[in-house]
C-alpha cells in the first residue's frame, strides 16, 4: 500500500486507463478518471463505479481543467492508427494543447506528472532494437504524423516544463501492449487478429507479415507504470517500456490461428503507409533504473486475452486462472478512513 494520494488519470476509462485506475484504487488512492469517451468507455470502468474513492469527469484535455490533485498520469489519445487518423487535427490537439493544460496544472498544483509517450517516437526505426538515445525516423508530413510528431512534440513540452519551472515529470515510451478490455473494433493487430480467429473469418495480415512488432501484456506494463512514477526524482525518463519479445506479425497469426482452434484463413491486404518495419524496445534503462522487465511471455498473455474476447463474444469465458472480465476483475475496497462517506457527502445541498 503507497496509499491516499488524489490521483488524476486522463483516459482513465481506456484500455490502460482502466487497468491502471484499478491499481491506483488497489493502492488505496483516491483516483479521478478523466474522459472524453472517444476510444475509453464506462464499460471498462463499470466494477470501479461503486468504489467511493472513484470518480470519473467527462472532459476533453484540449480545455483546461482545474482540480486538486497529487499525481497525473496522462494517457488520453486514441492509440490505435485506424483510430487516431480519423480525425488527426484533434489527435495533434490532444497532443499538444492536452500536454500543456496537463502541465499547467501540475505547474500550478506541484504535482508530479507522467506522460503515456510511444515507441512510435521512433517512427520507421533504422536502429533495432531501440535505445531511448535514438532519435527516431518519423515522416512529419505522413498519415502517422498526427499522432508520433503529437507525441514528440509532448515529450518536448515536459522536458521543457521540468527545465523552465521545476515541474516534476516521468515520461514513458509505450511498446505495443496488448489484453483483456481491447475493444472488438480496436482495430490493432493483436485484437484484430484474436476476434478474426474467434469468428472464424479472415485474419486480415497487412504487407506480407514480416514486420516485426514486440508484444507486452497489460499488467506487466501497468507495473511499470508504477515504478516510474515512484522512482527517485532526478528518473525523468524518456524510458522504455515495452516487452523484447520480437515476433512478425505472421507469427503472431499462426500462434492466435493455433491458440484458438480456429477455422480462419489468412488474407493478405496492403500495408499501411509509413507502417515500421521493425521494432523492439532496449530495455536496459527500465531494468537498471526501475528493477523492471515484463513477466509475462505472448503466449501466456495471448492466453488471457482470447479468453477475454471468448467472453466478450460470447457472454462464455473459458476457465484460465487470471483471466479479468470487467466483472471479476476487481473488488470495491471499504469506505476510506478520512473524508465523508458518499452517502453524506451526495446529500449536502448547495
Ligand atoms: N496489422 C495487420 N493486420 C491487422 C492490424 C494490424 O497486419 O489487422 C499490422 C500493422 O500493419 C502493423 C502491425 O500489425 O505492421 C501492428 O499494428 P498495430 O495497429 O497493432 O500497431 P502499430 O502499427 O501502431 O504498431
């Protein structure tokens, strides 16, 4: 237990936003789970609802928000390409005008601030696998732009806000994660590829399958999350996190076709423009720095995953140990000690 900090998570309903409010509360912390529901949704936060240190605000990070809090973590911004180049003015938004309104108020409150930054940063990677000192191949005017330069310019506005006002910030570079609480229409590969296989349809590889990609599952990663954000103060980052595990996305059909039983035959469609042909993250920094590095090898938590999509799909879950349907996978925790109890507070009239 770290416990009772006032914790602020924007994408607190996403696919990591939730998992890692569920820790927080775990922790004993008060969290604010910030949304503009645009790829989150309540569904992923529904077991948290009755929690009374739990709360979520619907607002949109391109507006300024003032609350009090200790801690932020920002993770708001679609993730996934088919979501963020739907509309990639508001991904750059979100970006950019999100890390400055985020930073000012963790200027203003004194809070510690930790940015959700990408692998993506590296863009096209000619240097495999990728340390933090590369500096990345990303085409600036290209369909990914929105979202690597929007990232990269986030992570210059935090180095600058530490640097200029003292802000205390912890900046991690996310590698493809993948688990339970994945939206059907995600649209990313690893959730692509279990629901294709679980419908026995068409598991749809783009290019000829040989670009690589490295997997982490949820909660290795949400326990790297942690650990920098309680690392000493001089652990700014930018440090990744990710799994070194490498694996071609053809691989990555074969195992979820042969994990799943499934029927589904492998169409071949066009690779996306400025797709990277490689990537895989150094993670000397994270075990050095934070005593970090994933438990959890693709199988496994392709494993839990399917099970989550059966479940998903079919209102049936298989019974794998550790398995998280939003139901099962967490426990309100007792009212806490100080503050009012949400019974008294909610019937206090203006
Ligand atoms: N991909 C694929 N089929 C899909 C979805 C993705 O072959 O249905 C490929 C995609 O082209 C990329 C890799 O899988 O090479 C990972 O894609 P994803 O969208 O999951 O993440 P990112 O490209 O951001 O790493």
């Amino acid at each position: 237990m770290h416990g009772q900090k006032r914790i602020m998570v924007t994408g607190g309903t996403g696919f990591l936003g939730s998992f890692l409010c569920e820790r927080l509360l775990r922790e004993g912390n008060d969290v604010l789970a910030v949304d503009n529901y645009y790829t989150g949704s309540r569904d992923n936060v529904l077991h948290l609802l009755d929690d009374p240190r739990f709360e979520i605000l619907r607002h949109d990070i391109t507006f300024p928000l003032y609350v009090e809090v200790d801690e932020i973590y920002n993770l708001a911004c679609p993730a996934s390409p088919v979501h963020y180049q739907i509309d990639p003015v508001q991904t750059v938004k979100t970006n950019v005008h999100g890390a400055i309104n985020m930073l000012g108020l963790a200027k203003r409150t004194k809070a510690k601030i930790f940015q959700a930054s990408t692998s993506e940063v590296y863009g096209d990677p000619v240097v495999h696998p990728q340390p933090e000192e590369y500096r990345g191949s990303v085409n600036p005017i290209g369909p990914r732009a929105c979202y690597d330069e929007g990232k990269r310019c986030a992570e210059t506005l935090f180095f600058d806000y530490h640097r200029q006002y003292g802000v205390e910030i912890r900046v991690a570079r996310i590698f493809n994660t993948y688990g339970p609480r994945m939206q059907t229409n995600d649209g990313r590969v690893v959730s692509n590829f279990i629901v294709q296989a679980l419908r026995n349809e068409p598991i749809t590889i783009f290019g000829n399958g040989t670009q690589t990609r490295s997997f982490c599952y949820v909660d290795d990663l949400i326990e790297g999350f942690i650990r920098l954000m309680a690392a000493p103060a001089g652990v700014t980052g930018p440090i990744n996190l990710g799994n070194p595990g490498e694996f071609q996305v053809r691989e990555l059909a074969e195992m979820v076709i042969e994990m799943t039983g499934s029927k589904s035959s492998i169409v071949y469609k066009p690779l996306p423009i400025d797709d990277p042909t490689q990537r895989k993250p150094d993670i000397s920094r994270a075990k050095q720095d934070l005593g970090w590095q994933p438990t959890v090898n693709l199988r496994e938590g392709l494993d839990k995953t399917i099970a989550y999509f059966e479940w998903k799909l079919s209102g049936r879950a298989r019974s794998v140990s550790g398995v998280r349907s939003p139901e099962t996978a967490y426990t309100p925790q007792p009212a806490p000690a100080v503050g009012l109890p949400v019974q008294q507070a909610v019937s206090i009239g203006p």
